[in-house]
C-alpha cells in the first residue's frame, strides 16, 4: 500500500488521502455534480483508478450517481457521519439551548460555528422568523475573513499567523488584504466582538462572540441581521444579549467535564 510522509512523522496512507480528498472535492461542490474526467483532473490520478474509486464509495453509500452513471455528487453516508458528529459533541449540545433563547429574545438569526483551518463551519443555527433561508447554513463553510464568526475567532489568534493574502472577495464589502484584516481583527479585540457588515453575504451585518472555554478560542456565536432592520438602538441590544449569552454559555461549559478534549 502506497505511504507518503505526514505531519508528525506518521505516514499517510495514499489511498485513504486520495478518497477523502474526493469526497471533500464533491461537497464543496455542493448542487453542481461532476463527470469523471473533471473529478480525475482534479484530483490528479488516472481516470482508471478514479472510476474505480468512485464505485466502490457509490457501493458503500458515500457518493451517488444520475441514472446515466455520468455524474457524480456526494452521497447520503457523508450526512449521516455529519449528524453524528454533532450528536456526539458535548460543546454543541450545551450550546444549543442557548441558541434558542438568544434567537427569542432577538427575533434574529443565530449561529454557532467552528474554527477549521481559515474556514469556519456552521454548527447550528436558529433561524429568524422573519428572515428564513431556503438552505440550513449547518455543516457548510465559510472563509474566517469573511464574516463575524470567523473574525471573533481569528481575533482570538496573533496576527503572525494569517495568509498573506490577497483573499476571496465574497462581497464588495469584504476585506481582502491582510493589512485591512489585521486592523479589522485590532477593533475586534478592543470592542470584544467582531462585526461583519456584508463582507460575507449583502444586506447582512453580524456581530461574533468567541466562547473562550477553549484557548485559543474554536467556537464562536454570532447575529445576523438584515441592514432594513438594524437601528442603533437595536445594535445596542444585541451586543447586550449576545454578550450576556457568551458568559452563560462559559459558564455552563463546566457540565462538559470529562468528555474527551477533541483535537
């Protein structure tokens, strides 16, 4: 079986790399399916052997196929690995309740996300009442520089470790150099919250916490909220409430003693 050297001087299994560099390739894809010479080019491995690949994931449920047997898109396995991943985190179901009431006491869209690389991705989220997405933001991703979120956590972090840059531009809005995002993430720390004002999505402003029960920081809550609804009065009060909510969240972290401290 072919190795190759990997961080920390264990070695990884070629194999096992190329499958999960496949499988990670068709979600980021999301609702865009691929054909076999793309996912090939891309992964830069034999169409022979990517065939096979493919086959073997679509017998075992973790990629799927059109009727023609040309297209190819991730399968239902990789949702069901998801959920249990949420289901088995100790953090997430603490968190969840408060979600609710901050959702409650707002009238807003409220999220809780995770750290991963200089992404963040969603964990759960409480949506507004008055403004309803048609797609559940939970397990995808968002770059970090690009929203509260994943500012509130990079925030947490020393500026030596950021790109360089220049980054992706979601919006007009978004900041897409380094120097920008380092005076952005210096008001971040001073204030003690992030805001995002449609750098990731228009029409959007959201203020992330990071939950500092972890050092540095993984996990952050934000709100999102319409630019049609914000007023400064209603500013004011969701910082209060998010805020408030971070402590009682902190707070509540120690019923999760015991439970494995996942790396």
């Amino acid at each position: 079986m072919a190795e190759t050297e990997g961080a920390g001087g264990v070695r990884e299994v070629k194999s096992a790399a190329r499958t999960l560099d496949l499988l990670e390739l068709l979600a980021a894809r999301g609702d865009r399916p691929a054909r076999l010479q793309e996912l090939a080019d891309a992964l830069g491995v034999p169409r022979s052997s990517m065939y096979a690949l493919l086959q073997t994931l679509i017998g075992r449920g973790w990629v799927r196929t059109d009727t023609t047997g040309s297209l190819y898109g991730i399968g239902i396995r990789a949702l069901l690995t998801g959920t249990g991943y949420l289901d088995s985190d100790p953090r997430v179901r603490a968190v969840r309740p408060y979600l609710d009431e901050a959702s409650e006491a707002l009238g807003e869209t409220i999220h809780l996300a995770r750290l991963d690389g200089m992404d963040v991705a969603y964990l759960a989220t409480r949506e507004s009442h008055e403004y309803l997405r048609t797609i559940s933001r939970v397990g995808r991703r968002l770059p970090a520089h690009a929203g509260a979120l994943g500012k509130a956590l990079l925030a947490e972090r020393p500026d030596e470790t950021l790109p360089e840059g220049p980054y992706e531009a979601l919006t007009p809005r978004t900041r897409t150099t380094r120097a920008s995002l380092v005076t952005d993430l210096a008001a971040t720390r001073a204030r003690g919250h992030s805001v995002d004002r449609e750098e990731g999505v228009p029409g959007i402003v959201g203020f992330g916490f990071a939950l500092r029960y972890d050092t540095p920081a993984r996990d952050a809550i934000s709100c999102s909220v319409p630019t049609t609804r914000l007023t400064p009065a209603h500013e004011d009060r969701i910082v209060r409430v998010m805020t408030e909510t971070r402590a009682r969240i902190e707070a509540a972290t120690g019923g999760t003693a015991g439970a494995p401290l996942w790396r």
